[in-house]
C-alpha cells in the first residue's frame, strides 16, 4: 500500500526527543510508531489505552507529590510491602 497521506502535529522538544529516544530503543521509527498507533485505533475502533480523568484525590495526590511532599521512601520491595502490612 501506498504511503501519500501526510501527518503533521506539534509537539514539545523534550517530549519529541525523549520518545523518539524510547522509540529507537525498540528499533522503530517515529513514522512506524505513528503507523503503529493508527493501526491499533483502526483495529480496537478507538484508542488502544483508556483515557480516564483522575478525581479529586488522585488529583491531589499526584500534586503532593509531585511538590515532594507526603512521600514515603523505601529501600526495598520488602520494606514497602512491610510498611503496607502486606
């Protein structure tokens, strides 16, 4: 099949360079991973991943620590599941 349709998006220099970065890791290209992408959507008649809003403690969640804040370190699987009674 003929490739004669163009696809043009903008996007954030880091961004482009870190996923082209993960791309080359798994030997694709930037068009083949596009491709890729658009084959999976066409197949699963929608986005191959879920798309969700997260609510609002997520939300507030994922702020606390992003600010470094109420964070718990680890130095190890087994301290983690210790400190989660598990």
């Amino acid at each position: 099949m003929s490739k004669e349709a163009t696809v043009r998006a903008r996007v954030e220099a880091k961004l482009k360079a870190d996923v082209e970065k993960l791309f080359k890791k798994v030997g694709l290209s930037t068009t083949e991973a596009i491709t890729l992408f658009y084959r999976q959507v066409k197949m699963r008649n929608g986005l191959p991943f879920d798309v969700v809003v997260p609510n609002e403690t997520t939300e507030k969640v994922l702020k606390e620590t992003d600010a470094g804040k109420n964070l718990v370190r680890c130095d190890d699987s087994d301290e983690m599941f210790e400190r989660l009674g598990l």
